[in-house]
C-alpha cells in the first residue's frame, strides 16, 4: 500500500537523534523518501516534524520559527553547553530577584548575534563541528545572528540555581548558547539542564505522535490517521489559484503564468519575494512559484507533476 505524501510530526523522546527518527519512520512505512525539517538534539524532547515522499520538497516553504521550554542551571559551566558534557568550571550563582532576572534577559530578546556550542552540527571547513571537537581540535566559531522573538520567564529557584523559561525563536537559535552566555551575564556560569520543544514550523503537540505509537499500531495504517497534508501545512503563505486546463499545462511545463488578481489571495505577511503556493479550482496543490518583479506573472520554483 502506498504512503502518502505529508508531514508527521513526532513526539520525540529523549535518547533519540533526529536521524534515528528518521531511520525508523523509514522502516515503519516502507518509503524511502524521508526527512527531518532540522536536527533536534538526542537529550532534546518534543516535536520534530517529518516529511514524507514530495513533502521533502517543501520543508524550506514551512515556517521557520520555533518554540521551547527548557531549564538553565547557574553555577556550571560544560564543554556541550549542557548538564551532559563534561563539567569544565563551577561557580556560585547571585541572589536575584525574578524581575531583576528578567531584566538581564532582555540581553537575549530581538536580534542577538550567539557563538554557537562548539558541539553542534554547524559546519566548520566542510565538517560538522561536533567532529572536531570530539577529537579535541582548537577552533573557533564565528557569532551567528538569530532572532529571539519570544522570551518568558516562567520560573526562578534561587536555592537550585534553575531557571525556568519558554522562548520563541528562529531556526539555527542554539538555547545552550543562551544558557551558557546568562551565566557569564550574572558572573556565574550556565548551562542547559533539560529542553522541550512544544511547536516547530508550524506544527505542535496536538497534531503528533510517538514512534512508538506507530509501532503498536502496526505503522503505516496508524500514520495515515496523523500524516498532515503538505497543502495544510503551507496556510502561513499567500495562494494563487490556476482556474483552467491551459493554464495548469503551462504550470506543469514550467511556464510562468500571467497574474489575475482575483486569482491571487494575500497573506497576511505578503512580499512579493516571498514564496507562493499554486493551487487548482479544486484546491489540490501545483507547487511552489514567485511573482516577478513587476507582479505580472507568477513563475514556476516547484512544480508537481512536472510534464
């Protein structure tokens, strides 16, 4: 029986890396074309969504911002950046109050430019940086920009040194670099003590799964119920609508289309440099295309049933 195309979101449970996820989704469903829309780390639990058969396609056309609660421990300082590593320093942590505490968070909020955990998946010179610093190389990472729309305290045990936050980010936001650079702020030391993520590109916990639950189920037929349509998952952008046979063979050939605005819905966030789903009369998805500049035409960028 063949699977289709879709997005599932898995629940993931700690231990497991987002390649194992994948792996296993792989097996339980018996496609071959799968993938991740970014790497949750193994001690990280919460959603990860998947993408199956063409919805591969369309992981870069999601929304990119993301959702965690995680909690911070003061006072320690490790080589990953969180309690897992190797502990490499200890100090005390202030007495602070949670709106002072707050306070220092704003450091973090908006745009902020972070140095990444040197065990992380970016790459350095072509080779993941993790790789590197497993076999003790010296290197350095450049400051990255990121964007923090979203942080809350929730949380603040003054005895244990833990503080407990939600924060609402772009993708490539590292929350052990948060950790670990709060810590140096209060002339302490950080590090991450445990992370969930409760939302990514769109998708959240009312929509998942476990892997294990798919198990149970006997896989494929239990996912169907779960797999999220690719259509579904492309609501954040604007719409144009192809209302004849010519057009969608002009589509299909990866010719540009001529804009009719009564064709054409906005979204809420429109740019014209920003992607655009094409749909039918019968609101089944062609593909991905963008207006050109003068906004007269819609050109093909991702075409199902290309001919």
């Amino acid at each position: 029986m063949e699977t289709k195309d879709g997005f599932l979101v898995i629940n993931k449970d700690k231990g497991c890396t987002s390649h194992d996820c994948v792996r296993q989704i792989r097996k339980l469903l018996n496609t071959k074309k799968v993938g991740h829309t970014g790497t949750l780390d193994p001690e990280v639990t919460g959603i990860l969504p998947i993408a199956i058969g063409s919805a591969t396609r369309f992981i870069q056309y999601l929304p990119q911002g993301k959702t965690y609660i995680g909690q911070i421990k003061l006072g320690i300082r490790t080589n990953t950046d969180d309690i897992h590593g190797e502990i490499i320093n200890q100090k005390s942590w202030p007495k602070i109050s949670d709106e002072k505490l707050d306070q220092y968070l704003n450091r973090f909020r908006g745009i902020i430019k972070q140095i990444p955990p040197k065990v992380s998946s970016v790459h350095v010179n072509g080779e993941r940086a993790y790789k590197k610093s497993f076999r003790n190389e010296v290197f350095e990472l450049p400051p990255r920009e990121v964007k923090i729309d979203e942080l809350t305290l929730m949380k603040w045990d003054q005895i244990n040194g833990i503080i407990e936050i939600k924060i609402e980010c772009s993708a490539g936001t590292y929350i052990r670099a948060i950790a670990r650079d709060l810590g140096e702020i209060l002339n302490s030391e950080g590090c991450l003590l445990q992370l969930k993520r409760i939302s990514a590109c769109g998708f959240d916990k009312q929509n998942s799964i476990k892997i294990s639950e798919i198990e149970k189920e006997q896989g494929e037929e239990s996912s169907k119920n779960f797999i999220i349509p690719i259509i579904s998952a492309l609501n954040h952008i604007s719409t144009f609508v192809l209302n004849n046979e010519e057009e969608i063979n002009f589509w299909q050939t990866g010719r540009a289309i001529k804009v009719d605005i009564n064709c054409f819905h906005e979204s809420k966030s429109f740019d014209y440099k920003k992607p655009i789903k094409v749909i039918d009369k019968k609101e089944t998805l062609l593909g991905i295309g963008f207006l050109n500049k003068d906004q007269t035409t819609i050109n093909p960028k991702l075409v199902l049933n290309a001919k």
